[in-house]
C-alpha cells in the first residue's frame, strides 16, 4: 500500500489507463492539458484554437458539451482536426446532459461527466434530510443512468473522468456530508465503485475547488481512501477558477504544486482566465520544477504525529513581537517602492523592523551568542543539518529567537518540512520564517518555482513568515508581490482583493477577459474583499462559496450578481453590470474609496 513519505520524493504508483493514443499513469510522465473557450459549435475556430494548444505543447484537449448538438460538434472538431493530421485526444466536457455523455462516448477518446449533476435529484425543490431509504434510491437511480454509459465507454474504448467539482456537489451530498471533502471524496467513490463493479478501469479522477487547502486536503483524503479500497486510478490536479496574471499563477502552483511535491497526480490542468495556450506552458515549467527533485539524496527525518495532511492545523510557536503566535506570517523583503509594504527589511546582515530598528541576523555555528544579545529578535539562520540538541535547547532557552530556515537540497521543500517535525518532536516552539533564494530572470518562472516551494508548507500550518531572495533581472517590488501572493494563495493571510474566476469555455456569454479587467481596475483596492466573476452556472454559484460578491454569465448579454450564494439580481444586462455589483458592494456596506 502507497503512502505519502513526508521527507522522500515519492510517486504514487497508479494504473495505465488510455485516452486514444495516449498514456496516462502508471511510469508515464505528468501530461499537461487545456480546454477551449470556443463555441463548440463553431467548428473552424476550435479547430484553430485546439491546433494552437496543442503546438504549446497540450496533450490533451477539453470542449464543453451542453447537448446532443455539441456532441455531434466535437465529432466534426475530431474528424477536421484527424484530416489536418493533429491525433490530439479531445475530452468532452458533460455536466447536466447524461443523453450528451453518450452521444460524445462515440465521438471522441474521453468524456469528463460530473457527479454532482449527472443525474437529477429525487428530492428537488425539498430541503428535508435525506431518509436512508431515500438516499439509496438516489444511488440506484445514478447507477441505473451510469452503467449504460460505461457499456458505451467500453464498446468505443472511451475513457472517462469522473470530474467532482466543490462548487457542485450533489444535494444529496450537501445533506449528508455537509460542503466538505468527506462529501467530495465519497461522491467520487460512489461512481467508482460502480466503474469497479462493471469492470470499467478506463478512469481518471479530479476533485477540484478554487480553495487550494481544500483541493489539496480533499485529492489526499481521495488518494488515502482509494488505497484502502485496492483503487489505484490516475488522478487530474486542477484548481478551479484560479484567475489570471500573477494570482492566477501564483494559486494554480500553490495547489497543484503541493500535491505534485507528494507524489501525487498524473495529469494537470493550470485554469487561467486568459486565452488557453497560455495555460500550457505555466503547466510544463510546474510539472518539470517538481520532476526535478527525484532521485535526491535521502532525507533522514521522523513524522511527527503532531501534523495532519487532512485539516489545516497551524503549528503552535511563541509570540516574538509580531512573529508567531496567532500573528499572521510576515514578509520580510529588501527595500524597494512597495505596493504592499512588507513587515520587516531584510539588509546586509540585518533585518529592520518598521521602527528603523535593526536586529542582527546569527548563523547556527555563532548560537551561544544569543544568550548575551539583549535584543528584542534573535533572528539566526539555520538549515536542517544544523539541527542538534545544542542548537534545538538554545532555542527552547531563548524566547526571542526566530529561525530563518534556509535551504540547498535538491528537495528543499522536503527538507524544510523535516526542520518542522523535528522540531515539533522535540517540543521547540520557535517560530520559524521560511526563506528561499532564486537565480530567475523569468517572473513567470518565480511564481511557479517559489508558489510550488513555500505553498504545500504553508498550506500544512508551517512557517510564521517568508523571505523570498532572487538573484536575477526581477525587481525587488516584484519579488515582494509573489512572497505575498504566496501567502493569499495558501489562505494565511489576506492583504489584497481576491478575484475568483472562472477560464471561461463554450458556455461562456460574454468576453471573460475583459469583463475580468473592468471589474479589476474598479475593485482592486478593496483589500480582503473575495469577488468571483464566473463565466456561466454551471459552478459559478458553487464556486464562489466563499467569495462575498458575485458577477455570473446568465445567458447572451445577461448578468445575475451574487451575495455569497444568494442571487440578488437576475439577467441584468451586460453593459450595466459592473456598475451594478460596485452599487451592490456599497449597499452592504463594504466599498470604500
């Protein structure tokens, strides 16, 4: 039986499945994928757009499939794309129309179906709970509706993904298990009991949600529940409706990095509300930074007991100043013309603090000069392999001590997280800022190595700041936005609007990217505030669970806003839509100038 080995790059073995042509699991490399924004009815343009994917380097190619008529579309794209000679396998995207399902089976090498919408509730319109009785007739209703398809699946060697997503579970659930991963992971684990059952192992899973703790808990919770049931199906990582630009980035790496860095994942999609080749190559550097750590020299480390991978708990350190405690992570970063000001300076051998006070930053090897420094931070920096019981009771002595944990194993990630459970195995409540140093001229190439580095730690409870250091041709302001973005992506601190949105696809009614930038350029200075600007219903409401406003597509030219899940306002028209959601912030009282 597989199991996460917290210190050593270790692979998830799963099965070999294929999609046409192509592999997927088992020894074969991470494959990046995409899906399209086009009508899927307009044939020469998603054929355009889909031979452009595939020249980024896309291995495989999504379309959204509302109906019967989509369904014959994506055959046509098929056929036109095998005459131009692009043998790309294409994915047909079902999420309310199982009649779609089976109709795309025979066109294309995979079709993605949701469980949370397959098949209609019993209970619509009732919010009562569930009977046991009633619960198991659900279940018999989805697998009288499943199996048919699975029959199609195998007479046209059609492989599947069962696609959970957050923002979609299933009413029935919601009422059992609550919005919670418990209730992804068993809504996923129905479907593949069923594949199970009728021998159908042509399968790939993905739970996604635009929370990347949560995605990351839930694929772990998934993974470990899978191996208890002899299941070993590849699994597709994504965060949905990651955003655009420097946050879209920033948070598809922080999730999709973490569960790469344990091993886990066999296929990635970085959704960008931006035009889809542009997700490709995000996704390549990703999956290739993270390939790289294998084979590394072996970290010798116990797990601490202390540390659960399925529920976000921070690790609790003493108060030094503002470090520690029940103190949101600092920045510290070097001096530049900050948007976001960081909490500390780092300069020469010293860090200032805001008060121009300077502290003097010790390296392991001078740690009995602590105890006759009458400063109020002992900053020293350290490595793992520093750690000793010398050093490990000079911290516990001194209260004042904050570590900045540096790193130069091929695996550093591993090996900051080693630092943490020796640490918690110990008893030592230091707080500990994470630090990095990069040699990157490629801003792009910053955000994912670092997101990917920092984020599954952070994401865990380790680390009470982050100091991010590149030597290359970035500036300082620049480097001091991703250290940021960083810790919003890991959801430990908020110091900037949050823009939920969706990569837009065939359903969506109006030109995503420009509405994104319009709602961005009037909002952007309401920090803390969570805005989703979601392309169609499909997850939208869902989706946005935890953002406080919503801008969702409503049909050709028609806008519905959202507080939180509640509708507010319905099929509005597009041109005065924006205005509208700054008149609904006010009204609750959250605008200012």
């Amino acid at each position: 039986m597989w199991k996460l080995n917290q210190f050593n790059y270790n692979r998830r073995p799963s099965d070999e499945i294929r999609i046409g042509g192509l592999l997927l699991g088992g020894s074969n490399p991470v494959r990046v994928q995409s899906m399209a924004n086009t009508d899927t009815n307009d044939i020469d343009n998603s054929v355009a757009q889909c031979l452009r994917i595939v020249e980024a380097g896309g291995e495989l190619v999504r379309f959204t499939t509302q109906g019967i008529k989509e369904a014959e579309s994506i055959g046509k794209i098929h056929a036109s794309l095998r005459e131009k000679g692009c043998s790309v396998p294409l994915v047909a995207d079902i999420h309310f129309n199982a009649n779609a399902a089976d109709v795309a089976a025979t066109k294309v090498e995979k079709v993605r179906i949701n469980p949370g919408n397959y098949v209609g509730s019993i209970k619509i319109g009732d919010t009562s709970d569930y009977t046991p009785e009633e619960f198991e007739t659900e279940y018999q209703k989805i697998r009288a509706r499943f199996i048919p398809f699975l029959d199609i699946c195998k007479q046209n060697n059609t492989a599947i993904r069962i696609g959970v997503n957050h923002g979609s579970l299933s009413e029935r659930m919601m009422n059992k298990y609550g919005d919670t991963s418990r209730g992804m992971v068993e809504s996923c684990m129905e479907f593949l009991k069923i594949c199970n059952e009728q021998d159908f192992h042509n399968v790939v899973i993905s739970m996604k949600t635009s929370n990347t703790v949560m995605m990351v808990q839930t694929v772990r919770l998934l993974a470990e529940e899978m191996e208890k049931a002899d299941l070993h199906f590849p699994l597709h990582l994504g965060v949905t409706e990651a955003g655009d630009g420097e946050d879209g980035r920033i948070k598809s790496a922080v999730g999709i990095g973490a569960l790469l860095n344990d091993g886990i994942g066999d296929t990635i999609r970085v959704s960008l509300s931006e035009e889809p080749e542009a997700e490709i190559p995000v996704a390549k550097l990703l999956v290739e930074y993270v390939s790289s750590k294998k084979n590394h020299e072996v970290i010798n480390a116990i797990e601490s007991n202390q540390v659960s991978r399925f529920e976000y708990s921070r690790r609790k350190t003493r108060i030094v100043k503002n470090i520690g405690g029940e103190n949101v992570p600092v920045v510290i970063s070097k001096a530049g013309n900050h948007t976001i000001i960081p909490d500390y300076i780092l300069s020469g051998d010293f860090i200032q603090a805001p008060d121009h006070k300077q502290y003097p930053v010790y390296s392991a090897s001078e740690i009995e000069s602590i105890y006759m420094d009458p400063a109020e931070i002992i900053f020293i920096k350290m490595q793992f392999q520093d750690l000793n019981s010398k050093v490990i009771n000079a911290l516990k002595k001194n209260e004042k001590t904050v570590v900045l944990l540096e790193t130069n194993h091929q695996n550093g990630t591993a090996e900051q997280r080693a630092f943490f459970h020796t640490l918690l195995n110990e008893n030592c409540d230091a707080p500990v800022v994470l630090c990095r140093k990069y040699n990157e001229d490629s801003l792009q190439n910053l955000q994912i190595k670092s997101a990917a580095d920092f984020g599954v730690l952070f994401i865990d409870g380790m680390g009470d700041g982050i100091l991010l250091e590149n030597d290359g041709e970035i500036s300082a302001e620049s480097v001091n936005s991703v250290a940021f973005g960083i810790l919003q992506a890991s959801r430990v601190r908020v110091t900037k609007t949050e823009f939920i949105s969706c990569p837009g696809c065939g359903r969506t009614m109006f030109h995503l990217q420009s509405v994104i930038a319009k709602v961005k350029s009037r909002t952007s200075h309401l920090k803390g505030l969570k805005i989703g600007i979601m392309g169609c219903i499909v997850n939208g409401p869902g989706e946005m669970a935890d953002a406080d406003y919503g801008y969702v597509g409503a049909g050709r030219g028609k806008v519905s806003l959202y507080k939180k899940k509640v509708c507010i306002e319905k099929n509005i028209s597009e041109e005065n839509a924006v205005e509208k959601l700054i008149d609904l912030i006010k009204i609750n009282g959250d605008w200012h100038e």
